[in-house]
C-alpha cells in the first residue's frame, strides 16, 4: 500500500475552526470509493472503420470532492473552500493513488 501524501496548501484552509497549512491525504481503499463513488469517469467510442477507438477521461468533481474529504479526514467545507490551486493538487495527488502501478 502506498504512504499518504502531504501536501503544502498556497493559503491556510479551515478545518473545525483551527487554520491549517498542509493537508495529509491517505491513499483510498475500495469502502472509500464505494462510499463516495469513483471521480474518474472513463468513457469509449467505438472508431468508424479504419479509425482508432477513442477514449475520454473526465472528473466527477462532487466525487472528488467527498472523497478528498474522507481521505484527508476533514469537513467537506473545507474542500469547497480550499484555492483552485490547492483543489487541484489535492486533485492530482488522489488520481495518482488510483493511477494503477507496475507489478513487481
């Protein structure tokens, strides 16, 4: 299993009253996304003859949400409220969890 993630929030975030400076994020478990549903959304198309398959890869962002919300054992609030720029990192770093890896 991988280690949680800390990351270093651009503006304090509120957290039950108290400002924080880093939100810690644990990798998701399957109860996590049967909880909160999976952000990423994965559609395909079948390519007209001759033509490549395409495949489109989209967020739920209310998914992405609650489950940054339950992986960083904080309020959802404190989601909605945190910068673009934090929500993004914290974003990217939850999609490099369910990002799968090589077997070794």
């Amino acid at each position: 299993m991988r280690d949680p993630v800390t990351i270093t929030l651009s503006e304090p975030a509120t957290v039950m009253d108290k400002q924080v400076t880093t939100l810690t994020i644990r990798p998701p478990r399957g109860k996590d996304l049967i909880a909160t549903g999976n952000p990423i959304q994965m559609t395909g198309t079948k390519g007209a003859p001759g033509q490549p398959d395409q495949m489109t890869v989209g967020t739920n962002e209310s998914a992405m949400a609650d489950l940054l919300s339950r992986l960083a054992n904080v309020p959802r609030t404190t989601i909605e409220d945190l910068s673009a720029a934090d929500y993004t990192v914290a974003s990217m770093t939850v999609m490099a969890f369910l990002a799968p890896t090589a077997a070794t």
